[in-house]
C-alpha cells in the first residue's frame, strides 16, 4: 500500500503554501502529484476484495490527483488565488483517505 504517511505529509505541504509564494506552491504541487500518482499506480496492481471499499479508494485517490491541480493552478494564479479554498481541497482528499481506510476496519469486523 502506498505510504499513508507520504500522502498526508504531501497535502500538510499544500496547507498554507499559498502564502509563501509561487514557487513553493508549484513545488507543493509537484510533490502532491507524484505521491498521488504513485498511489493511483498502486491501487490499479491492487484490487480491494470489496468493490465499494475499492471505490472509495479510488476516490480518495483522485481527490488527492485534483488537489494537486489545483495547487498547480493556485501556483499560476498568486496573488489572486484563496488560499482557503486550496486548504479546504487538502482536508477532503484527507477526510475522503480516512474515510476508506475506516471502511477496510469496519470489514474486517
């Protein structure tokens, strides 16, 4: 499984990086798309036994695809881009990551 602890580090970099200007930002982003991707790349070799907790991963994992996008564009658009909006974006790829992986627990029982 993809290091839980990269994508959650990944998305900490992403909260407030607006702030510090562009380029951290554009490397917030740069870093947030390789983790996603190399979760996404994972999950394809990985099939969960149960499609519907599978789906949540694959839907935490494009929130995470998207959050990157979206850091990319907030990069482009500074000093007009909401800084809120980038940090609520990285607390639902999380909160969409701890939900799955609170499914897998809940099977398990």
């Amino acid at each position: 499984m993809p290091s839980i602890k990269s994508l959650l580090a990944a998305t900490s970099r992403v909260t407030e990086v607006v702030r510090r200007g562009p380029d951290a930002t554009q490397a917030a982003a740069t870093q947030a798309a390789a983790t996603a991707l190399h979760a996404r790349e994972w999950h394809s070799g990985h099939l969960c036994p149960d499609p519907a907790i599978g789906e949540e991963f694959t839907a935490a994992f494009d929130a995470f695809t998207a959050l990157a996008d979206e850091c990319a564009v907030a990069a482009k658009s500074i000093p007009g881009y909401s800084s809120h909006a980038l940090d609520e974006s990285a607390g639902q790829a999380v909160a969409g990551l701890m939900t799955a992986m609170y499914s897998t627990r809940s099977a398990e029982r």
